[in-house]
C-alpha cells in the first residue's frame, strides 16, 4: 500500500493548481476565496522564485496555476460586482427613486406589511420621532401619520398613491348621485358649498370630480398604520407605493444622517472600485487581481457588502476567510507543495 499511496500523492502534489476542496470553507464562494488566494500565491512564486527542472516544466505549472486563477478570479469577480450593484443601488444617494426601489426590491420575497412596518421603522429612526424597544407600536404610527400627511400634501408626487386613492372615487361619486337625486339641487348644493344652476351642472361636476377636489378623509379613514396595511392590500401596486413613499419620505431623513457620517466619500470611493473591476481583464493577471483584491478589501471593510455576500452565496465565515489569508495561515503549507515541484523557497 505504501508505494501506490506515495504515488498518488506525488501526482497530486505536481498537479498544484487544483485547490481544494477545504474543510474550513466548505461553502462554494468560501473555497473560491481561499483557491483565488492559493493559486495567486503559488502563480507569483513559481514566477519569481528560482526553479530546479526543465523552463518548459516550470512554463507548463505557471500557465495552469494561471488558467485556474483567472477561472477562479472571474466567479470571486461576479459576486462582488453583483454586490456592488446591490451597495450602490442601496447607497444612490443622486438618485432616490433607485435608493428606494433597491430598498423595497431587497425585501421582495417578505409580506407587504414586513415591508410597511420596515419602512416606517427607519422612518423613525432617522426623524426626531422617540423610537426605542418597547416603542415600536407608538413610533411606528406616528411615523405614518407624518407620512401620510406629506403624501396628503403631495400626492402629485406619489402617482401611484393618488391612483390607488382614485379607486375609491367610483364609490364616492355614487354617493354624490345619490345625495343629489335624495335632496335636490338647492340643498345639494348648500351641503357642498356650491352654487349649481342646474342639475346637469351638478351631474357633470360630479362626473369630473377628482382627488384634489375633495378631502382624502371622506374616502378612506387610515387611523393608523393597520388601516392604511388594508388599503395597501387592496391596491394594484403596493410596492410602488411603497417606493414613492421611501423616496419622498424617508430617503432626505437618511440621506441627511449619513451625509455627517461621510456617505459621500465612502460612495465616490466605492464607485471608483467598482469602475476598475468592470473594466479588469485576466489577461493581465497583476491588474486582474488587484482590482479583486482591492474590492474584497472594499467589502471586508463595508459591513453591509459581506451581509449581501453572505445572503447571495450563503457563506457564513467570508470574515473567517479573509482573516486567514491575510495572516498567511496556509502559506507554509502552499510553500511546501511548491518545493516539492522544483520551487527554491
């Protein structure tokens, strides 16, 4: 048994550029990490350190360490420009239509009233609205009472909203009929501060009759947040709702909490990563692999970007990861697979 197991384990060490798989990092984005690291380490040395055996050898190890690396560095590469769309999405400070929809869309396989809830939270969290444990129920409706009174106020601005409002106009209009036909034009008219001179007059302002004409309340009494969750529920586009609302309401309050804490820069900053990563190209391994680099250190350093990580590829220790690539925990290890194929280290 002893000689086939040597064997074996020569010509798995020869073959350097297959990594893992690693018991410390079973999940898929995990390896890849710890592989992208391995493979640039080994590809550098094999490169830079001398070699004993044939130039061709030593050619035929450095270009299959490179064909894995740049395999391995384009799947690290689509994760993290996947999740840099999602931070800048989330972080579109120029523009708070996407800010918000990323807002909404991050929350897309959660109930509406999640959402309602989630969006009246952070409301409270950036207004000067008390919002403490035990303080979610109080906090929440009046953030939606200061909500919906600028939604009141500026319901050009939520079209979306005024058309889930105009649903009820149907049913107001009949009611109008109805007093008009119950009543007569003279009192009809008194009731609504009119002055009509005929019935047809009347009919065709009813007819006509839109949301800014009348007052909201007469169509819908939202006494608080559970109310307005029930309109929501019946509505065409809740989520558009509730996008205008984020985008109106509660982006200037967030906008104007993370600007004192440097969102401006951090974004600039991020953008400028994000631009050299789409435009890297693995023929140019050195560039290739500072841009991944550069952006995984971005990501280690932005907690929200290992959280999107974490939910796209379900790792669970990306922190554990990079940790151990910095300190050079495996390096020992890679070194000695190096020496066995002819590296001098």
């Amino acid at each position: 048994m002893e000689g086939p197991l040597n064997w074996y384990k020569y010509i798995k060490i020869a073959q350097i550029w297959n990594t893992g798989p690693y018991e410390e990092f079973p999940n898929h984005f995990e390896e890849n990490l710890q592989s992208l690291y391995e493979l640039e380490y080994k590809w550098s040395m094999i490169n830079q350190r001398p070699f004993n055996g044939l130039e061709q050898r030593r050619q035929n190890i450095s270009d299959n360490l490179r064909n894995n690396l740049n395999r391995i560095a384009y799947a690290v590469k689509d994760v993290l420009s996947n999740v840099f769309s999602k931070w800048l999405g989330s972080h579109a400070i120029l523009d708070p239509g996407t800010w918000a929809r990323a807002r909404v869309e991050d929350m897309e396989d959660e109930p509406i009233d999640t959402i309602l809830y989630s969006m009246l939270n952070e409301y409270a969290r950036y207004s000067t609205i008390e919002f403490s444990l035990g303080n979610y129920g109080k906090a929440q409706n009046e953030s939606f009472k200061k909500i919906l009174n600028f939604a009141y106020k500026n319901i050009d601005k939520i079209p979306n909203f005024k058309a889930a409002l105009e649903e009820g106009l149907t049913g107001y209009r009949e009611m109008l009929y109805s007093d008009l036909k119950d009543e007569g034009l003279e009192e009809f008219s008194e009731r609504y501060n009119k002055e009509f001179k005929t019935e047809e007059e009347a009919e065709s302002h009813i007819e006509n009759i839109s949301i800014e004409d009348i007052d909201v309340e007469s169509l819908y009494q939202f006494y608080n947040a559970e109310d307005f969750l029930s309109f929501l529920s019946e509505a065409f586009y809740p989520d558009e709702i509730l996008i205008e609302l984020y985008e109106h309401c509660v982006f200037p309050l967030w906008y104007e909490h993370w600007k004192e804490q440097g969102i401006d820069e951090t974004r600039d900053t991020i953008e400028k990563i994000n631009d050299r990563l789409e435009t890297a190209n693995a023929e140019n391994t050195q560039e290739f692999m500072a841009a991944v680099n550069l952006a995984l250190n971005a990501a280690h350093q932005t907690g929200a970007m290992t959280d999107y990580i974490e939910q796209d590829t379900g790792a669970v220790n990306i922190e554990g990861v990079l940790e151990m690539m910095s300190k050079g925990t495996f390096v020992p290890e890679w070194n000695e697979e190096l020496k066995q194929v002819g590296v001098q280290i």
